[in-house]
C-alpha cells in the first residue's frame, strides 16, 4: 500500500512538473493551437508612458558606452547637435574611447571623461550626478540589463537596435521605464531614411488611401563583417538563435504608417525559415569550429495581422550573397510605395468614365510614375522634421544623414520637454519578433499572439505623429 501511495505521488509530482513545463517557466501558454504570452500585471502606481514628455533639458549630458564599429560615429555627430555635452566615454577597449576623443577633440570640444577596460565601469558612468542621457551601442547581449540600470540610475536611455532580444528584457525595460519615469528609446535611424520618412508623409496625407499591406526587411550579406565585432558576438549570437533577431530596421518604418499602438496594434504572428546552410559555414570561417547547431536559418519571414485587418511581412537575412535591402513596401487602397530595389511610388488613375473601355496605353496603375513626377512628389511631401536640417544631415552623414536626423531629434525632444518620436512600446514591438517567431517556427510555424505592451492604451493616442514644439 506505501508503495502504491509513493508511486502515485510521484507520478503526480510528474504530471504537475510536465504541465508547468508547458506554461510557466516559458511565460506562455496554448490555446486552441495559438500561443498567449503572459502579460505581466503592471504594479500598483506605476503608469504608461504614452505621449510621456520630461522636463526640458537645456543642455543634454551624455554618457556614450560601447565604442566599436557604431559607437565613435554618434559621439562625432554629437559634436554637431547644439545643446549638447558629451561627459563620458566607456568601452573595454580604449581604441574606440581615443577616437571619439578626437572627435571631440576636432570639434574644439572638452575631452570627456573616461571609464575604459573593466566590464563593470559602465556603472559608475551611469551613478554620476552630472549626466541626463547615456548612450548605448554595445553588443546585443548586454543592452537591456544596461538600459535597466541607467534608467534605475535616474538618466534617459537611448539603446541601439535591438534594444531587447528576449520577453523578459522587453518587460524589463517596460517596467522600469514607466517606474522611474525615465525615457527608453531604440535608436531606429531608419525611420529617418529621406525615402521612408517622406513617405510616411504622404501615407498620413491620404495618397496611398488605406494602407492594408507592408513589407520591410534586413537582407545584408555580413560575410565581410562577421569577423570585424568584438569577440565575434554577432555571429555567436545567430549560432544560437532562430527568429527574426534583427528585425527594428525593416519593421520601425512601416509600423510609423500603420499607426501601431496610436490606434492599431500588432495582433498574431506566424513566422517560418529556410535550413542554416551559410550559418555554419560562416561559423566554421570565421570561428574556426564546425557549428553542426546553427541555429539562425540563411532566411526567415515573419507575418503579422494587425487588430484592424493589415498585414505585415517582414524578412531576416544576413547570410547570402543579396544586394542590400530594407524592402519598405506600402500597399494601398489608393497608392503603392516600393523602396528596394526600385524607388517608386504608384497610384490609381485618374476616375476614368464607367463607359469607356480600358486603354492598354493607360498604364498607370500598372507601373510607377514618371521619374521626375516622383521627384516633384518627394520635394513637395518632404516631412516638416527633415526640412530644416537636411543640409546638414546630408553633410553630417551617418547612413546617408539618417542617423543624424535620429540623434537630432532625440535631443530636440528632450530640449523641449516633447514626446520622443520612438518610446518604449515602440521598442517593445519591434523586438519581440526574435522570441515570439521564434517560438513560432519551433511550432511548425503556429500562431502566436502578439502581447499589447501598452496594456491596454493602444488606442489612447489617435495616429502617428512627430512633436514639435
Ligand atoms: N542602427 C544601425 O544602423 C546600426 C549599425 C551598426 C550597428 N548597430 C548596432 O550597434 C551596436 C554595436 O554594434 P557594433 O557594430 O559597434 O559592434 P562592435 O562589436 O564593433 O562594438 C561593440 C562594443 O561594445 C563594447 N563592449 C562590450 N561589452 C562592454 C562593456 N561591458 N562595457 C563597455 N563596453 C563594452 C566592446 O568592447 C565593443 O567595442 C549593436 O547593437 C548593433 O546592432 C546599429
């Protein structure tokens, strides 16, 4: 009789063990063959940060960590943006560190304090008094535990892409951001494209009607950078995860169109990729091992349907031998945007009599307009943020101008005590593709309910929108 009261506690202890396997540890659960993450209850007396401004700012002190291939380029475009100070300077390497300090230097700036060579000295960049925004372009695996820091230290932060790679580091940051009320901003600069941005313009003009359908993507081969990051971090990375992990440049800009959480918001997943056939090729050139558990495919789709009927198609592929694209793709009701590989925009012809019948010289809904009609539209629907200072960001550069455009704006927001044009829910979005489509593909590519991260206020703000003062 103990024994059978023993065997029977145990297979108990077994079942209970296999069912929380099954939800808790992972976060979610599944429900009639979709996958639900878990929403996090916010705690008590903490808000969101929709349309969250600070006080202004008159000058913005910033700390910058992670100084390699990105880093010393956002220091040197400081160096142009009026309003600044550039106070500190960390990486584990002084390479980076001595050449932001010469563009400090060129600038006829003050060389900025310097925390260099020990994994923890980000800290005690981020504990000093005199700093409001700290900077970060580290490796990927570091950038959330950084950024809850920072915020926790009292400063603003600003993270390159992907700020989060994991749920719980997106919950992490939403959680301290709306606590400490603190901004926590992804640095997307390609929200800032001239093509993109102007046409975001147009979209929120009515020239494309109803936008139903878009496409962005990251297709860079990075054959010739895979052994450039320090201590190889990006391709260890892919070595272990599927999904799509680079996903904020192609899915940034056309979230900005479709209004994503200022009246619509990204509701299931579905996400599917090819074998990893160039991944562990490029483990073995590169690393000098056989990776035989590749994990990141040579190629991954992720599609999402919006809660108000749209879809969204996004690609991932840094593995093949591709020209550069970004895809951005609009389609709608009225109008079709295109920005790789052909810059176009088209639309619906003019109303053509019911009674006539259709000419095949009228050709144009069928191909995109005339080059110097596309022209006139790009000048006459330039965005009101980059009027101003096109010249400079073109002269400036970083991706062409974009990336200073980014960093202008984040600055010009914080002088005015605005809304930044990207806040945490943004980040929250556009990261969460890596994990969910992940979790997507492991499951035959089932669908997987994409979380509201703004819990509940996705409809509080009414369309996308730049603030100006
Ligand atoms: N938005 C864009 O267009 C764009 C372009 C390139 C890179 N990025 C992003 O920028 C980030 C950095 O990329 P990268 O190409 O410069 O990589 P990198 O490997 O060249 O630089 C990373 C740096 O972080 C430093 N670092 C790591 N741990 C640190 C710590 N504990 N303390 C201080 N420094 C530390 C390393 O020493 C290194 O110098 C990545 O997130 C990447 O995705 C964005």
């Amino acid at each position: 009789m103990k024994k059978l009261i023993a065997r029977v506690a145990l297979l108990a202890i077994a079942i209970c063990t296999l069912l929380s396997c099954n939800t808790a540890p992972k976060g979610y659960t599944l429900k009639n063959g979709t996958f639900h993450y878990n929403t996090p209850a916010r705690p008590a007396g903490q808000q969101d940060m929709l349309a969250f401004a600070a006080e202004p700012i008159d000058t913005v002190r910033v700390g910058f960590i992670g100084l390699g291939m990105r880093g010393p380029g956002a220091v040197k475009r400081f160096t142009y943006i009026p309003g600044t100070k550039v106070v500190a300077l960390c990486d584990l390497n002084p390479q980076g560190v001595a050449k932001s300090q010469a563009y400090l230097a060129a600038a006829g700036m003050p060389a900025a304090d310097e925390y260099v060579g020990d994994e923890n000295a980000w800290m005690e960049l981020c504990k000093r008094d005199d700093i409001d925004l700290i900077y970060i372009a580290t490796d990927w695996s570091t950038h959330a535990k950084m950024g809850v820091y920072a915020m926790e230290q009292g400063k603003h932060v600003a993270i390159e892409v992907p700020a989060a790679m994991t749920m719980d580091e997106i919950w992490a940051l939403i959680n301290t951001s709306e606590r400490t009320r603190k901004h926590c901003i992804q640095l997307e600069n390609c929200v800032y494209d001239f093509f993109e941005i102007t046409t975001l313009n147009m979209a929120q003009q009515g020239l494309f009607g109803e936008v139903l359908h878009v496409e962005g993507a990251y297709i860079h081969n990075l054959d010739e950078y895979w052994g450039e990051y320090w201590n190889s971090w990006r391709l260890k990375y892919n070595a272990h995860a599927r999904g799509d992990i680079y996903a904020t440049h192609g899915i940034g800009p056309v979230c900005q169109v479709l209004d994503i959480h200022r009246g619509d918001r990204m509701k299931t997943l579905v996400a599917m990729d090819t074998k990893a056939v160039n991944g562990p090729k490029a483990y073995k050139k590169h690393l000098g091992e056989e990776c035989p558990t590749f994990a990141q495919s040579d190629h991954t789709m992720t599609m999402i349907r919006t809660e108000k009927g749209k879809t969204i198609h996004i690609q991932h592929d840094v593995l093949t031998p591709r020209p550069y694209s970004r895809m951005y793709q609009l389609t709608g009701t009225a109008g079709f945007a295109n920005k790789y590989p052909v810059q176009g925009y088209c639309f619906q012809p003019e109303e053509i009599p019911s009674d006539a019948a259709p000419e095949l010289d009228n050709l144009n809904s069928h191909n995109f307009v005339p080059e110097d009609v596309k022209k006139a539209l790009m000048e006459k629907y330039k965005h009101p943020i980059v009027k101003d200072i096109e010249e400079v960001a073109k002269r400036v550069g970083g991706h062409g101008g974009m990336d200073y455009i980014m960093d202008y704006r984040l600055v010009y927001c914080l002088r005015n005590g605005l809304p930044l044009d990207m806040d945490v829910y943004d980040l929250a979005e556009w990261c969460c593709l890596a994990e969910l489509g992940a979790l997507s593909i492991e499951h035959n590519s089932a669908p997987v309910e994409v979380p509201d991260f703004t819990r509940g206020g996705w409809q509080k703000i009414d369309g996308y929108h730049h603030a100006m003062k």
